[in-house]
C-alpha cells in the first residue's frame, strides 16, 4: 500500500480595510459673535460664533462653546479659558462636518488670540489647527487653519 500524500494550502486572509481618501487643508477664515439665545446658539452657551472659511475647505462655519475653564486654575494667565465646543462647517455643496473643537482664547483686550484642534468623526475624519485673533469689543475672530480631512 502506497502512502497518501496530503498536501495543504494555506490562504491567509487579512480583513479588507477601506482606505480613506485624505487630502491637506489649509485656509483661512473670519467670525463674529452670536449673542446666547440668537440664531444658532443656545440660551446657555457661554460663546457663539458664525462666519465663513475658505482655502482647502470652503463654506459657512457655526461655533457653540459647550464649556470653559480660566487656565488660572492650573496656574496659567487669568485671561485665557481653556474650551470645548462644537464647530460646524456647511460645505459649499450643502454638506455638514460637525467636530470637537477644543482650545484656548486670551479674551484680555488688546490681547486676543486664540488656538484650538478641531477633530472630526464620521464620514468625515480628521483635524484642523486653528490660530487667530479675537477682538471682543469689535466682537470679530478671524485666522488661518492647516490640517487634513479624510473622506471614508
């Protein structure tokens, strides 16, 4: 009796992963203040503001401070408060991203800057950095951002 031979194939089979198409974004835009309780920001919300962006991302963007903390409570400056929000940009083509954007804003006169990462879940991932100025008695923000944004 001849002995059997068996042979066996091994197929490895990794997960498949969509890869998303991610692009570089960098722009600049412009905002002023919305009063809590007018337009899209609510009764309670410390800061609002609505404006417009252009450059790698395009369109109208809405921005509701859901919370913040003076940075003198960590030994920092009295005049800038650590935030949390959300920030919206309508697309020129309608479309909604919707992200967490977190920071810090100097709202000491004379001295208003700001610095906040913008984070994106969903359809659309990714973040912006974003830096500028802030001028509560004019009641204007504007800056320029840089990040990227993947489309999955």
């Amino acid at each position: 009796m001849k002995p059997l031979k068996v042979f066996f194939i091994c197929i490895l089979v990794a997960p498949v992963v969509a890869l998303a198409d991610c692009k570089p974004v960098v722009g600049g835009f412009e905002a002023t203040l919305v009063p809590p309780g007018q337009g899209h920001c609510p009764a309670m919300a410390p800061f609002c503001t609505a404006g417009r962006v252009w450059g790698g991302v395009q369109g109208s963007y809405q921005f509701v401070m859901t919370a913040a903390e003076s940075s003198a409570l960590l030994g920092g400056v009295p005049s800038i408060q650590f935030f949390a929000g959300k920030s919206t940009v309508t697309l020129k083509s309608g479309a909604q991203i919707v992200g967490t954007d977190t920071g810090s804003i100097d709202l000491q006169p004379g001295r208003g800057g700001f610095a906040s990462l913008i984070t994106f879940e969903g359809s659309t991932t990714g973040q912006i950095k974003l830096r500028g100025d802030f001028d509560g008695a004019a009641g204007t923000t504007n800056g320029d951002y840089l990040g990227e944004l993947c489309q999955s």
